[in-house]
C-alpha cells in the first residue's frame, strides 16, 4: 500500500539529517514539512532527496502535520504515518504501527511508549502523559495509554474525515476529539521511544502541559 511518512520539523538541523538516513533505508516518500525554521532544516532534508514542503512562518507542529497530509491525501497516499523529527522513534516500529491499517484492524494507530519501551523517561514526563490519559477519556470517552505520542498510522479513510484545526501541540488532543466524533477504529501499538538531552530539551514545560489541558477542556465544550 501505497505510504507517506510525514515530518513536521522546526529547527531540528542537529538530528534531522540522521532521521531521514534511517527512514530512506526503508521508505521511499518522505515528507518533511519545514515549520518556519531559522536553521538549515530544510536545506537538509532537501540533499537527503525527501519531499520539502516549506512553511513561511512558524505556525506549530499541528499546522505542519495537516499540511502533510493534506499534500499525502492529493497525492494518493493509501496510508499515512506522522513521525517526530528528534530522533525519538526507531525506525523498525513503522512495520508494527502500519501492519493494523494493512489488515484492516483499525482506521487509525497509535503507537503507545507505555505498551512498549521508554529509554531515558523523566519521571515528571511520565507524570504528564499519565495525567493526559486521564484527562482524555474524560473528555474523549477515548481508551488509551498515551495521550501525546506522535508516532501514528492512518488509513486514508481516517486521514479524510480527521479534520485537524489546531495549528500547535493540541492537535494531538485533537485526534482523539476526531476518533470519537467520526467513530473511527483505532489501535495501540507498542513502540520505543528514547530521550536524550536534545529531545528532553525541546519539550512541552508544565505550564504547556497545564496550557494544552485548558484548551482541551475549552475545545470540547465550547468549540
């Protein structure tokens, strides 16, 4: 089946050029959409001979992730996986990530570090994510173990009906608002997710955290 790997990046010259090298051993259309970067991100990707969709300004993750899909959608993609641009995900986990979408399991997957493996995890992250859980099958009536993982898998059924409006990291909430409005069949996987300095680095703070939280609550009653 026909798939787009889709990469919203905004100043990840250290790492990006490493994360494509990985994913060309194996994949073929590679799509990195360079959010208003004031680095070399783009020039990068570029040489690596990947598709570069460019942002003029800043807009967030949640922007560049539509952008990629929308521009997958156009271009025929069957599947569609979105993947960090920070070197956190293995590049083996696509296959496990994909296969339910393959088999016709699950419009949509979500790869899980909890059902997996996490390298590296501060303790105040795991604290976040867990009260994410939470938070999201309250509002979502949404079953999952990871409420902030960017490592998915949609089936182009899923990607036409998710309508994603959220330019920054609320989008993620967002895909659970989307699964249930559209009833869609979704699927945890397990996957490894490794932090180091430079990813623990460009994390969401506590006050993101509490931020996103707000507008989640605001997203689903008044929106």
């Amino acid at each position: 089946m026909k798939t787009f790997i889709v990469i919203a990046a905004y100043n990840e010259e250290r790492k990006i050029g490493s994360v494509l090298k990985d994913l060309k051993k194996k994949y073929d259309t590679i799509v990195v959409v360079d959010d208003g970067s004031k680095d070399k991100t783009a020039e990068i990707a570029e040489k690596k001979g990947v598709i570069v969709l460019r942002h003029p300004l800043n807009r967030g993750q949640g922007a560049a992730l539509k952008t990629g899909i929308d521009y997958a959608l156009q271009n025929n993609a069957e599947i569609i996986v979105t993947y960090d641009a920070d070197g956190q995900f293995l590049v083996e986990d696509i296959k496990k990530v994909v296969a339910p979408v393959e088999k016709k399991q699950a419009d949509i997957v979500l790869g899980s570090r909890f059902l997996g493996k996490t390298i590296n995890m501060p303790f105040s992250k795991k604290i976040v994510l867990k009260l994410g859980v939470m938070v999201g099958f309250l509002l979502y009536h949404i079953k999952i173990t990871d409420s902030q993982s960017g490592f998915r898998a949609l089936s182009r059924k899923a990607a036409e009906k998710i309508k994603l409006t959220a330019d920054r990291m609320e989008h993620a909430s967002e895909f659970f608002w989307e699964i249930m409005k559209n009833k869609l069949k979704y699927k945890e996987v397990p996957i490894t997710v490794i932090y180091d300095d430079y990813s623990i680095g460009k994390g969401q703070k506590w006050s993101n955290s509490i931020e996103l939280g707000i507008k989640m609550l605001l997203r689903r009653f008044f929106m």
